[in-house]
C-alpha cells in the first residue's frame, strides 16, 4: 500500500475515533487543546490554564475562550487545585 493510502486509512480512522467521541465538530484549536491536556493527564500530571498557555503557541485571550467554550460545552472540566485553591486544575470531562 502506497504511503497516501496509509495516510487516507488513517485520516479515515480519525474522523471515526472522533466521531465515537463526540470531538468532530470540534476546530483543530479546540482538538489541540483536548490533546495537551490528556497527554500530560496520561503522564500523570494535572495542568492549569497558565500551563496549557505556555505549552501552546496561541494567543493567550484566543486559548483562554476556546478552553472557557469546551468547558461550557462540558467536554473541559475545571476543579480548585486541592494543594493550591488559587489553581484551577483542567481536565478532560468525556
């Protein structure tokens, strides 16, 4: 199988990965966003609006309404660090 046919197999395999999550009306920003988050969740570590910013490279009013949007959305949930109540710790909710 050429390298594209792999490419469309995969791309193909996404779009049903997100569908079966509910993710793909969602824009690559938001996906982004999703991603960070669970990766350093599946690390072990929790992360806060001001760690998310720094991982990713977008302005930070345009991070902060797509994050506040997923968690209006109840796909982001924000919960009150127990060790530090002035941190919001985000987590992914579905």
């Amino acid at each position: 199988m050429s390298q594209f046919n792999n490419f469309i197999k995969f791309t193909e395999m996404l779009s049903d990965a997100e569908r079966e999550l509910g993710i793909s009306h969602l824009v690559g920003l938001d996906k982004q966003v999703l991603y960070h988050i669970q990766k350093l969740n599946i690390d072990g570590k929790t992360v806060s609006f001001e760690e998310l910013n720094q991982l990713m490279d977008t302005p930070r009013a345009t991070l902060y309404r797509h994050v506040q949007a997923l968690v209006d959305q109840g796909i982001l949930s924000k919960e009150k660090d127990p060790s530090d109540g002035r941190r919001n710790i985000i987590s992914v909710a579905i």
